[in-house]
C-alpha cells in the first residue's frame, strides 16, 4: 500500500455496505472536506444524497448494487477519510478524500483501475482545476483531458436581498405552500421529455426521493401562472454545517422556452435562501446554456471542473500473450506512483 513520507499510518479499504452506517459517515466526510473546500469542493452533499435516494436511475432500485459503485478507505483508527463512488454506476467516478490522506489519491485511482476497469472500455472522471496534485496524479497515470468542463457558479445570496418577487399574475412559491405535487411532475416530464418511467413509477420515485434526509419543501421552488400550472422550478439542498446551498433541478416546461422563466426563478431562489440565513449558493452547469444562464445571475466567484479519460480499449481480454503496441497508458495506474509536485510548465 501507498504511503507518503513522514505518514506510516496504515489505511484500508472495503466495498460499501448497503445496511449500516456508511451512508451517513460518507455524508459527514463529504461536509467536514467541504468545509476547505468551500471554492472547490468535488461534490456537495445533496450529490450524494440523491446518489442514494434519486431512484430514477434503474440500477439505484437495487440495494445490492451498491457496494460495486462505492468502496471506502478507513485510518488505522476506523474513520472514514475518503471513497470512490460512481454517480451513475457505471464507468464515470469521482473520488473524496480529506487533505491529510491526500497521498492515497494515485492508490486509489490504481484500485479504480484493477476492479473497476475489466467491466468498461474507458474510465472517466473529473478535477477542479485548483486541484494540481490531482491533476498531476491522472496526468501521470494516463488519464488525458476530454476538453468537456463543468462550471460552478458560486453566489453571496445577500447580493440577492432587493431583487424583487415575480409580479402577478405570476406566483413565486415553495411546495410547502403549493402542495401541488401532480402539477410539479407535470413540469418536470415536459422539462425532460426522455424519462422512460410511466407516470405512476416517476411519483413513487419523486415520493421516495422526498424522503431523503436533505430535502425539504420550504427549498423546493415553483414559478406558478395564473391558472396554476407550474411554470418553471427549481430545488436547494442546504448543508447547515457549510451555510451553503446547492440549487439543482433547474427546469422550465417546454411551452414556456426563452420567456426568462428559469432566471426569474433562480434569482427568487437565492433570496429567498438569504431570507433564511443561507449565506452562500453554488449552481454548476455543463451545457452552453446553463453555463451562460447561471454566469449571468450575478456570481461572485467561479471554478471550473475538467473531465479526463483514460481508454482501456482491451487491455484486460487480450493482456495475454500480446505483443507490440497495446493500449496500456505510459504509466500503468495499476501501479501507483508517489504524489509529487507538479510543475507548473505541465499545467
């Protein structure tokens, strides 16, 4: 096992267990490495909780697929200190873990590698760019940039105090007050058309995730028209140990396109989380649009967050007997090199 000068602790690692206490030790982790991370964090915890509870994805329905899209790394001591989880149980992952067991970053890339990489022909993950140890790690394990970014905006929701509510005959209101989860549902299915439950499998799902331990009616947005037809909407899980809010679920029904409904909603959402004593709210975005959306609400900081792929190709069906050239990455990660200091020349 990996270890860095001057830090002898042992480490060790297991499968996630579906019933028991992981779950919630991966969602404090994910809080307290926030916490430094407040202008670069990996994920925010309404991530993870959706990880577990958005059930729109078929593989999540099943407990027993879970301990093959998480594996947990543990001190000498038991505690948690970081794991590798794959959002949508396939080749994509990312990888949490505390800046004091920084140094396990390439081992855990390798066991990435070794028990994950048999099941897909290429291995996909992300860094934020201030990350440069990261980098250098997926740099010198083969992994190259696909030119994909994801932005994050980053809001002082106090900037947001004065700008007015929508005016009638439109209605600003959370689902507390509106209750109306049928309508809701309605906006969604139009906002994203390729949903392939029926009807009545999208409301137990959308039941079920209102059950998670982040969710909370008072946060989940709607832009109502005068005939109550939900509009535009939008949803912001709050991690109170942080002051921090992450707004997600940005959607807007087919009909209402191009009107400035979804801007209308969002920049309502942020004052109302600076009427709750919510100081700070993050939207990420991916797309041309939403990344042109959301840089136009009136952020204060940014980061942005690149993609990188390593192509494995056959590397585990023809490593037998095979000469010559080979998609093998120059540095094999199922050897992992010291985390060294990047030169900045290479970024």
């Amino acid at each position: 096992m990996i270890t860095r000068k001057n830090n002898a602790m042992k480490t060790h690692h297991r499968p996630f267990i579906y019933e028991s206490s992981d779950f919630k030790h991966m969602c404090a982790l994910l809080v307290r490495d926030n916490a430094s991370k407040r202008k670069s964090f990996v994920w925010h915890v309404a991530r993870l909780v959706d990880w577990k509870y958005n059930l729109g994805n078929f593989k999540r329905r099943f407990p027993g697929n879970y301990a093959s899209a998480a594996h947990l790394w543990f001190n000498y001591y038991d505690e948690l200190v970081g794991f590798v989880i794959s959002e949508e149980f396939n080749e994509q992952f990312d990888i949490i873990l505390l800046d004091h067991y920084e140094h396990l970053y390439p081992e855990m890339l390798a066991w990435i590698y070794a028990e994950w990489g048999p099941h897909h022909r290429q291995l996909i993950t992300s860094a934020v760019d201030a990350h440069e140890r990261r980098n250098f790690a997926l740099e010198q394990a083969g992994y190259q940039r696909t030119g994909e970014v994801e932005m994050t905006r980053i809001f002082d929701t106090v900037q947001f105090r004065d700008i007015p509510y929508p005016a009638a005959p439109l209605r600003f209101e959370s689902m507390a007050e509106n209750q109306n989860y049928a309508n809701q549902a309605v906006l969604r299915r139009s906002a994203w058309p390729n949903h392939r439950d029926d009807p009545q499998t999208d409301e137990a799902i959308c039941a079920y995730i209102r059950t998670s331990p982040i969710y909370d009616a008072h946060f989940d947005f709607v832009l109502v028209d005068e005939f109550g037809a939900h509009v535009s909407g939008c949803e912001a899980f709050i991690d109170y140990s942080n002051n921090t809010a992450e707004i997600e679920r940005v959607c807007t029904h087919a009909e209402h396109y191009n009107k400035g409904y979804a801007k209308m909603t969002l920049r309502a959402c942020l004052r109302a989380l600076h009427e709750n004593h919510i100081g700070t709210a993050y939207l990420s975005g991916g797309y041309d649009k939403t990344i042109h959306l959301y840089g136009a609400l009136g952020h204060v900081n940014e980061f942005a967050r690149f993609f990188y792929r390593l192509d494995i190709g056959n590397v585990f069906s023809h490593r037998a007997g095979q000469s010559g050239a080979s998609s093998h990455p120059a540095q094999d990660p199922a050897k992992p090199v010291l985390l060294e200091e990047p030169s900045h020349e290479t970024l």
